[in-house]
C-alpha cells in the first residue's frame, strides 16, 4: 500500500474516480456516493487509528500495550477500531462481503457513539427487487481499488484528501442532476463566500442548509489562509434535513480534520441551535438554501422563535426571504451573513401595482440600512440549475452607512463542461470591488437608500450596471412568482370581501 503525502492532487482525484467507475453500470450514477464516500472516509479512520497505535507504540515500548491502553481509555486516540474491523481485516473476506462490511461499520458507530448515523449509514447488503443493489463482487473490487494508498496521518494532508472528497461530491453533483446541487456549492461560488465572510479567530460561523458541509469548511480554510497560525479556530455549526447528506457532511468535517457541531432536522420547522426560547446567535452566517422554497404560511405565521419580524414569505411560493430571515434571526449584535438565492429574490414585486409580501421585506431591510450588497453571479454555474444567482451581504455592522454595493459579475466566468466557473480572476475583481467598496463602469455601482427607494426596492444589479444597451428582461421563473403571488392576494381580497358582505346581510 502506497504513501501519497505531497502528490498531484490529480492523483488523489484519479484514483478516486477509478473507484467510482468500477461500480458503474452496477448502480446508477446518483448513488456512486451512498457507497464510495463511506468507504473512504472508513478507510481513513482506520489509517489514522493505526497511526495512533503506532505513535504509542513507541512511546510505550510496545503494540500490545498500546492496545490495551486504547481500548480502555479512549481520550488517547481519536476512534477506536476493534481489531476485526480494521479495513486491512474486512478486505480479506471472501464470502458475504456486503453483510460483514455493514457489521463492521455497525460495530465501529457502537464503539464511537459520535460516529453514529454517520458510519453506519448505508447497508451494503441491501436488495431492491429481489436483487443485491452493489454485489459482493463489485464491493471487493472497489475495496481493492481504495486499498492502493494509505490514507493516515503520515500519509496525506487532511486538506489535500478534503480535497479530493470535495473532488467526489462535484463528479456526483455532475452526474446526478438536479437533487446533487442540493448538497453541493460550486467550489468556487463556495471560496467567493467565504472570503466575502472574511472569518476571524475564534468566531462562530453557522450554516443552516448545510448539505455536505463545504461552506463552513471553506470559512475555515480562509481563515486558515488568512492568519497562517491559527490560535483561535473557528466554531462551525448546521443543520441539514436530509440523514445521508448530513451525515456526509460530518464526514468531510472529519476527513478536513475540522471539529463541527452538524444537526439533522428541518431549519424552518424545527431550528436545532435554540438558546433561551429564540435561535441561538452566531458571528457569522453562510448559506446557499434550497432556492424557491416553498412552506405552508402557518410555518412563518406560527414561528415559536419570532424570526420572522420583516414579514411573512408568500404562501407556497418562495419562502427566500424565509430562509433569509431566519439567517438574520441567528446573527449576533455586528454579526454578517453571506447567501446565494434565486435572482428573484431582489426584485420579485418591485414596479408591479399593489402590495407583494417579498418586497415589503426586502423593502424593511433596505430601510434599516442591513443590506451591504447584492452580487449577480453568471449563468450555468451551479448544478441544480442553469439559473444564475445573486449573493447577498447583510451586516449589521456595516461601515458605509446608506449605501448599498451592486455587482454585475453576470460575465465573469470561463466557460466549462458541464459547468461553467469562476477563475481566480474573476474571484479577485469581485474582491477587489467589494472590500475596496469601488464604482467600475460596466461592472459596479454604489446606490443609496433613496435610490432604492425611488426603484422600488429593486435591488438587481443588472438594472443599475449596464453591461449593453439591452433592456432587463425578467426571468419567465420570476414572473410565474410574481403571477402566483398575485393570484393569493386576490384570493384574499375575495375572502374578506365575502366575509364582509356576508356580515352586511347579502348572500354570496
């Protein structure tokens, strides 16, 4: 078995990927992680568990009473494998792999109570229609493959296998459509937020959709590239609704070597992180939720944590300034927050005749002087879809008062396959922009309040920098929105009306 300390990261990635390809055809692509990504996060613990083992070996003259010193305290090493269990045992089955493989991650999760609902997630023994969904074939194959390299302390930096996992997740998200971009932000949508955050020591930083668990994990390697020794580290908190994709985000936490506090449950319905009947309050929040959400109105109407003081999202339609407010809810006195939503959501309502429940909450944070700036990010870059985003910067402790910063980012990409990205150019001109707080023609603009106002609260940058001669043309998704929203207010309208005449004596 082979050391790969200081390799190409395309080595990691390759091999990585010859493994996933040695099921394909076996499963479908979506469900290449629900196997590989356990599997090596299992090989690592055991690499590093051997590791440990070694290290007091040499302290302790001998293996044996290493051992013995680990399976009866268990503060002197990380986890604890049973012998058994170890990667190097179970690859050498022969027979019923799949049912001695979940066992063994079975018996691992009882040993380490931390590593339950994360190890032990996946049955490698499962059937579906009568038939092994991964045969016990294909898993010793895949196992053989993961055992060309050790994946130990000595072996790799918890950021070049982070990496590498990272690598995974993207060739998922890739292939799996639509439900991947769920768990998976665009690494480098994910390092623009990040550095937009700008951690500092000892802050903590909350995700409430955390999917896999890279934007927390990305704050902390700018941080970590930001004051070189850390004395503080951050403290990462979130909360994500679905078991597998929680439990992949602890997974990449640990694989980063990164201590996370992650919850599993649904962030509208029921917060996880409650301090003294309201939502606890972090430093610095970062997120990328599902977009357009939708939640029944009584969920924001009956909110036992008063997190929705702007106003109430519309019914069934988009809960974005749900999700917003719910982030705000949990900052801190000078705290910042860092999302990327659906464009929409910056100027759904604006210009149209009546009222629109999304721009009277937009409307309040611009009036209480919260919003710093709106970011408009290019077409195709995320997975879930070909949309383009907008990533909005809400700070209470904003330095320019009154002043809101619009960037155009809209062409600022290079093109890719399946996706298009950011390149480092284009991350550092955003950058460049944002914490220089500059006007460049064709790509900034810094407004005020009052000139919000008088657009309506439309807080698209494409309506303030123009990058051609060409009229905004609202998206056909915004408009459906907007057509939805109208209907519920009239909807409305005829009820109270109805209830009125009905009062007056008439029959309706």
């Amino acid at each position: 078995m082979k050391a790969i300390k200081g390799v190409d990261i395309s080595t990691l990635e390759n091999w990585l990927w010859e493994a996933a390809c040695s099921i394909r055809g076996q499963i479908d692509a979506p469900k290449y992680k629900d196997y590989i990504i356990p599997l090596i996060f299992y090989k690592r613990l055991c690499d590093v568990f051997e590791d440990e083992i070694m290290e007091l070996s040499e302290k302790l003259g001998s293996e044996e009473i290493a051992k013995k010193l680990a399976f009866k305290d268990r503060r002197t090493i990380r986890f604890y494998i049973p012998e058994e269990y170890l990667w190097e045992n179970v690859r050498k089955i022969t027979t019923n792999i799949g049912e001695k493989l979940t066992e063994a991650l079975r018996k691992i999760a009882e040993e380490n109570p931390k590593l339950k609902g994360i190890i032990d997630i996946v049955d490698f023994n499962a059937t579906q229609a009568g038939q092994r969904i991964i045969s016990d074939a294909h898993i010793q194959n895949l196992m053989q493959i993961l055992s060309k390299y050790r994946l130990g302390l000595k072996d790799v930096e918890p950021d070049i296998l982070g990496r590498a996992y990272e690598y995974l997740l993207r060739k998922f998200a890739e292939g799996s459509g639509q439900s991947a971009g769920e768990f998976y932000t665009p690494r480098e949508v994910g390092f623009l937020m990040a550095y937009i955050l700008d951690p500092e020591e000892g802050e903590e930083v909350y995700d409430p959709a955390c999917g896999s668990g890279g934007l927390l994990i990305k704050a902390r390697l700018v941080l970590k590239e930001k004051v070189k020794e850390e004395k503080k580290p951050l403290k990462l908190y979130g909360q994500e609704i679905n078991p597998f994709t929680y439990a992949m985000a602890k997974m990449n936490a640990f694989i980063h070597d990164m201590d996370a506090d992650i919850r599993v449950g649904d962030t509208i319905r029921n917060p996880k992180f409650i301090d003294g009947g309201r939502v606890k309050r972090f430093d610095k929040v970062i997120a990328n939720p599902m977009w357009n959400q939708k939640f029944p109105q009584d969920v924001f109407e009956n909110d036992p944590y008063n997190r929705f003081t702007f106003g109430i999202p519309p019914s069934n339609q988009s809960s974005d300034w749900g999700w917003i407010q719910h982030m705000y809810a949990s900052l801190k006195e000078n705290g910042k927050l860092v999302v990327v939503i659906d464009t929409g959501a910056v100027t759904r309502g604006s210009g149209s005749y009546g009222t629109d429940r999304e721009k009277e909450i937009r409307k309040r944070f611009v009036e209480n002087d919260l919003i710093e700036a709106v970011i408009l990010l290019a077409d195709n870059l995320f997975y879930n879809t070909t949309a383009p985003g907008n990533i909005i910067v809400i700070n209470k402790a904003k330095k320019r008062k009154g002043e809101i910063l619009l960037i155009n980012a809209s062409k600022e990409f290079a093109k890719g396959r399946p996706k298009n990205y950011l390149t480092e150019e284009n991350i550092k001109k955003i950058l460049d922009a944002y914490f220089g707080w500059k006007e460049i023609e064709g790509f900034s603009k810094i407004i005020s309040i009052e000139e919000a106002r008088k657009n309506d609260y439309n807080l698209s940058p494409s309506r303030y920098v123009s990058l051609n001669e060409k009229e905004e043309i609202q998206p056909v998704e915004d408009i459906l929105v907007e057509l939805a929203n109208v209907e519920e207010e009239r909807a409305k309208v005829d009820r109270e009306l109805k209830e009125i005449l009905s009062k007056m004596g008439f029959e309706v």
